[in-house]
C-alpha cells in the first residue's frame, strides 16, 4: 500500500514537479502525492497539481481569521486524503508548535542550505544565497530535515554539497543548489520514509 504524500507549496512549485517527475520515473517508492495544498490561490504549483491529476486546495490565512483556524484547516485537509507523510516545498508560512507536534516525524522540509549554516528565521529563499555570498563560504548546498517546532531546528535527513563559483550571483546559485541538490535530496528522502527506512532516529 503506497504512503500518502501531501505538498505544501506556496509558488512557483519546482519542488513539487521534482516529486513529480520523480515519482513517474519510479525514484520514489511505496509512494503517491495525493494532495497539493497552497497558502496562495496564484500560485503556479497548483497548475503543476491540476496538469498531472493531483487533487489541490488553497487555504489563505488571513481568510481564516488566525493562525489556529489556518492550521486547523490544513488539519482537516490532511486528514481527509489519509495522508501519511507532509512535504514542505517552499511553503512560506511558519508552522505552531501545535500543528508540527501533531505529525511529529511526518513533516519533511528541504532548506537551501547546509544546516546548521544559514537557517532559522529569516533564512529563507533568497536571503539564504545571499547570505552565504556575503559570507564567503566555498560550499553551500541544500538539506532534508523533519519539521519541529523551531524553524530548520529538526533531525537532519539528507545533505548534498554544492560548490560555490566566484561569479555566483544570488540568483545563479539558488538556480545551482535547486538542480544539483534539492531536486535530488527531496524525492531521496520521500522515497526512504514511504520505504520505511526513516522509522528510527539515527537510521
């Protein structure tokens, strides 16, 4: 029986047609996306959802009056497809306590970083790119890591280094860590939980 997977999006979703592409291809096993959530009605990735099938939801915050009733929305979402592992995939809105506590070990994130460097709050997008450029730093990458309370704070999954070129823009860069690392490393880390193969910590 195939894991249910939910995705949680709030743009363009290059994330998302990466879990799809690697789903057609057989890279994720034992696993669907069956649910494709969005925090914004414009967004692409719920054109990537409609253009291969996948059922799609829009629940904007402001429309459901405070953050309680916006997760207990997505709650209800959840519920309802029976989903088994949530996949944050550029999903700009910070999750409670309460709702991660609520599907501990079954919310996975990629960061466009190599944790514990240029993450928490306000590491997001392109400020990450742009901060390891200021810094200086020859590698950056991107990691898999299960969702806790704090932002980024969670066990780490999977890594993958990418190196750093000297005319790296912000932009070049994001585009680098997007193609050799977080395309990769998602569908990886998809695959190992609906194969069972993230159970345990230290696994």
């Amino acid at each position: 029986m195939n894991k249910k997977i939910a995705v949680l999006v709030s743009g363009g979703g290059t994330n998302l047609q990466a879990l799809i592409d690697a789903q057609k291809n057989g890279i994720i096993k034992n696993g669907e996306i069956s649910l494709v959530i969005s925090n914004n009605k414009t967004a692409y990735a719920l054109e990537r959802a409609r253009m291969n099938g996948i059922p799609s939801a829009v629940v904007i915050r402001k429309d459901c009056g405070s953050q309680e009733m916006f997760e207990q929305k997505i709650i209800s979402l959840l519920r309802e497809h029976e989903i088994d592992l949530i996949v944050l995939a550029g999903f700009m809105s910070i999750l409670s306590a309460d709702f991660t506590g609520a599907f501990e070990r079954k919310i996975i994130n990629v960061h466009p970083s190599l944790i514990p460097s240029f993450c928490g709050k306000g590491f997001y997008g392109l400020h990450v790119h742009e901060a390891a450029l200021a810094y200086g730093v020859k590698v950056t990458g991107a990691t898999v890591h299960f969702v806790n309370e704090i932002p980024d704070g969670g066990e780490i999954i999977l890594q993958k280094a990418v190196e750093i070129k000297k005319d790296d823009t912000p932009e070049t860069l994001q585009k680098r860590v997007m193609t050799e690392a977080e395309w990769k490393i998602l569908p990886e880390a998809v695959s190992l939980f609906c194969e069972g193969k993230l159970n345990n910590r230290g696994e």
